[in-house]
C-alpha cells in the first residue's frame, strides 16, 4: 500500500504540472492570434490569472466546491483547506469509477494542487474571448470572482458530491465543470465588451487577424501535450490501464478535430485554414474531456470529428451575431463543452463504468444517461451565464471594464502596461 501511495502521489502531481504548463499554451495561443499592438497585455493575463486563480482557490473556492455541506454548496471549513474533503479521489460519489484505484491514497495538498490547476485553467478561458479591449483590473477582479465563487459552486454540484452527483450527471474530467463554465463566463464578457473596433464595418464582418500563427501553433502543441494530465491524471491514481486507454481517447479526438476542422473550412472558406485546425485540434479536446475514461477509441474519433466541424460552424455563426471573440474561446471551450457533456450521454459504455447503468443512447442504454447530462448542461448554463452576467455589469458600474477608444486604437501594451511586445520592430500602418 505504501508503494501505492508513493506512485498515485507522484502521478497526480506530475499530470497537475502538464496542466499547469498549459498555461504556457493559452499565452502562446491567444496572444498569437491577437494583434501584436496587445501582445504584452495578453501574456499578462494570461501570467497574472494563475496567481489570482491560486489566491482565490485556497482562500474559499476549495472550501465551497469540496467541504461539507449541502446540495448546492459547501458550507464548512470554506476558508483555507479547514473542512471535510470530498473531492472526487475520496468521495463516495467516484468510488465506484474504477475498481482498481484506492480512492483514499493521495494526500489533500496533492489533491489540492491538482484541482487549482483545473480551476485556473477555466478562468484563462476567459482572456481569450473578451482580449484587445478589457481592462486589466476588470479582468483580474472577475478571475479572482469566478475561481472564488462561480467555478466551485457549480464544481459542488458536480464533483463535490451534490445534486448533479447525486443525479447521475457525470463529467469526467471537466467539459462542464471547467471548459464550459469557463465558456460562458467568456460569452458574457463579449456580449457586454461588445466587438472590437472595426471588427464590424457597414455591417459587414472585417477579419482582424492575429500577428503571429508561429505562436499560435506552438501554443497549440503544448495545450495538446497538457491534456495528456488533463485526461488520464483524472484517475487520481496510478491504474495503467485506464490511464493508456484515456491517453488514446484523448489523442484520437483531437486528430480527428484537426482533420475534420481543416476538411470543413477548405469547404466552405475555400482554405485550409490554419486557425481552425488548431482550434479543431482544442475543441477535440474539450469534446472528449468529459466522456475519456467512458468511450471507446472508435467513439473517441467520432467525437473529435464532430467537435472540429462544430468549432468551425460555430466562429463562424459568433461573427454573425457580432460577439467577437478574437481568438475562437467560446466556440472551442462552450460550444465543444456542451457537446463532449452530451456525446457522453450518447457514447458511453456499461463495461467502461463499473457499478453503474451508463450505457449512451447509442449503446442501448435508454434515455436516462443523456436526460440526466442535458439537465447538467442546461443547470450549470443557466446559473453561471445569469451570475457572470451579473458580476461583469458591477465590475462594469464600479470600475468600468473596456478601455478608452484611444488606448484601444493604440493598443493596450502602451496604454495598460507602458511597454510594447516589439520595440524594435518598425510599425506599419
């Protein structure tokens, strides 16, 4: 047992690392596909949101996504790590995932780390959709709000043993709890910001691109690599065979996003677009985030499939209804999100989910999976786009949350942090 102890120890810490390190990743991404005028105060975001994430996780949001409570909420011991762990590696409510994995082996601090990694991850989904035109401030407040209070409530719900729990909603490793609650805090920030100046002219879309797809790229291949701990360190345990089978449901999704997301914009674009096959590549990932350890490889690829040419129908459709996402967070993080949630509920399998009656729609298993996965989908939408609606118009009120027109003309590295990406590059009008 002591080996045991040594080896899930070292696992969960190792996979929280990948995790953390994809923090590198959204930097890379979002600031690549921003222009390079905003360069520095993405990378500052993306720098500062973890160390407000860690903040505000350890001072409450473990407390209230873990400690015991009630259906809704966790209600003792919010402060610091002071009350009950009922985290997903010892709580009843997993037990029954994997026989093999001893659920109450891994100590609370690695446990902690693991989930903080998570938590931050959902609040740097948010830097993406609302960049070139946020206040730095506003966006670090509403971080600071969302990983605190937004994120663990609806986390509570789901892997802290409450009502979606207790349901039969399941959310293996965070379509919901992470990317999609990340998602529609982002749609809110953009609904509010509104578009970027001249995103919109004589109410046609005008293509803004971004100033450096090497970055983006780059950026995109250490996010891939991060799922990697993402996925398979949901175990929370050492258990070889679930963590290689994750690793190739993991895998396959995303190539299938990649190639079923550049098939789809040479269509109907008329190019291989390169920015769509990365975030076909993302929303894979997302897609098959929740149902990993639940699906075959063959289910795998058909998810990834489906999320590459969703991602692109889905920037696409966000142009449109002029919200302006510079770099496609929503259509990757919400859209792929609900999706993953749901293709849970359509391609799970009895024989992947010991001690349960989880077959998908697919797999003869009835409705009852998929009603319970659509009712997590509609509950976590609903309250985390009414309350992150919510946060943002007071951040708003009190501190304002866009930019002057002319710091935003000249760019917010200049007006927000008094220093420039490329100094030494010649500016071309």
């Amino acid at each position: 047992m002591e080996n045991k102890v040594i080896l899930d120890t070292l696992w969960v810490l190792f996979t929280a690392m990948l995790v953390f390190f994809m923090n590198l990743g959204f930097g890379m991404v979002e600031s690549g596909f921003a222009r390079s005028k905003n360069a520095v105060n993405i990378l500052s975001k993306n720098f500062i949101v973890f160390a407000i994430s860690s903040l505000a996780f350890w001072v409450v949001g473990w407390g209230l996504m873990f400690s015991d409570g009630n259906d809704f909420l966790g209600l003792s011991g919010i402060y610091g790590l002071s009350g009950a762990d009922n985290s997903p590696a010892s709580g009843d409510e997993y037990s029954g995932v994997y026989s093999a994995i001893s659920w109450a082996t891994v100590p609370l601090l690695a446990k902690f780390f693991f989930q903080l990694v998570f938590a931050g991850t959902a609040a740097t989904i948010v830097s993406g959709a609302v960049a070139e035109r946020i206040k730095y401030i506003s966006f670090i407040v509403f971080s600071f709000v969302l990983v605190g209070f937004l994120y663990p409530t609806t986390g509570h719900w789901i892997w802290g043993g409450g009502w979606l729990a207790k349901l039969g909603f399941w959310d293996f490793a965070g379509s919901t709890v992470v990317h999609s609650v990340g998602g529609w805090a982002a749609l809110t920030g953009a609904m509010i910001l509104g578009p970027r100046i001249g995103k919109y002219r004589d109410g046609k879309i005008s293509p803004i691109p971004g100033h450096n797809m090497t970055s983006a790229t780059l950026g995109a291949l250490v996010l891939w690599l991060g799922w990697f701990g993402f996925n398979p360190g949901s175990t929370m345990a050492a258990d070889p065979s679930s963590i290689a089978r994750i690793c190739i449901t993991t895998n396959s999704a995303a190539i299938a996003g990649i190639l079923s997301s550049t098939a789809v914009a040479w269509i109907v674009l008329g190019k291989p677009d390169l920015s769509m096959t990365i975030n076909g590549c993302l929303a894979g990932l997302v897609a098959i985030t929740a149902p990993c350890a639940f699906v075959s490889v063959e289910s795998s690829l058909i998810i990834g499939a489906v999320a590459g040419a969703l991602v692109v129908f889905a920037v696409i459709s966000f142009d449109k209804i002029k919200i302006d996402d510079p770099v496609g967070a929503i259509s990757v993080h919400l859209v792929n999100g609900i999706f993953g949630t749901l293709a849970l509920g359509l391609f799970a399998q009895d024989s992947l989910m010991p001690g349960t009656t989880g077959n998908g729609l697919f797999f003869g298993g009835g409705f009852n999976l998929f009603t319970n996965q659509v009712i997590g989908v509609a509950a976590v939408g609903v309250f985390t786009f009414i309350v992150s609606f919510i946060v943002w118009m007071i951040i708003k009120k009190i501190i304002g949350l866009r930019v002057s027109e002319a710091e935003e003309i000249e760019g917010l590295d200049v007006g927000e942090h008094g220093m420039e990406a490329y100094p030494d590059f010649e500016k071309v009008s």
